[in-house]
C-alpha cells in the first residue's frame, strides 16, 4: 500500500511541478509520477533539514518545497527527454 500512496504523491507532485513550470515540457507521465516522487522525498528531506517537516496543521511549507524541487528536476529531465526523442 506505500508504494500506491508514492505513486498518487509522484503524481500529484509532479503534475503540480508541471503546472508552475512556464511552457510545455515533453515528459510523459510515467516520468511526471516518477520525478514528482523524487521530488517528494528530496522535499521531505529538506523540510526535515530545515525543522518545518512537522507544523500545526497542514505543512505548507513541506509540501511547497516538494512542488519546488520537483519542478526543478522537470525542468532538469525535460530537456534532455526530448533531446533524446529527436
């Protein structure tokens, strides 16, 4: 069941990393999931570095930081997916 509940969290953090990101990015979904999933654990760990992981309430800032780190790695993948699909 948590490697489910990793892939809906990939896939919502991933198409919400998409979203913020300006333009279209030629990545299909299968690496939006998988890169929204990195991108949720690279997130996880920076709000545990930065002690903001664990808030009252809903934690804005871990899940702004999961956002964030995954539209970094599209923006990274992206480009080099497509290169490599000419």
């Amino acid at each position: 069941m948590t490697i489910l509940w990793a892939l809906v969290a990939g896939l919502v953090v991933g198409l919400l990393a998409k979203l913020v990101l300006p333009g279209r990015q030629p990545v299909p979904l299968w690496l939006t999931v998988l890169v929204g999933a990195v991108g949720a654990v690279l997130g996880n760990a920076a709000a545990s570095y930065f002690g903001v992981r664990h808030t009252g309430g809903i934690d804005w800032i871990r899940h702004l930081l999961q956002v964030g780190v995954a539209a970094v790695l599209i923006a990274v993948v992206s480009p080099a997916y497509a290169a490599r699909n000419r």
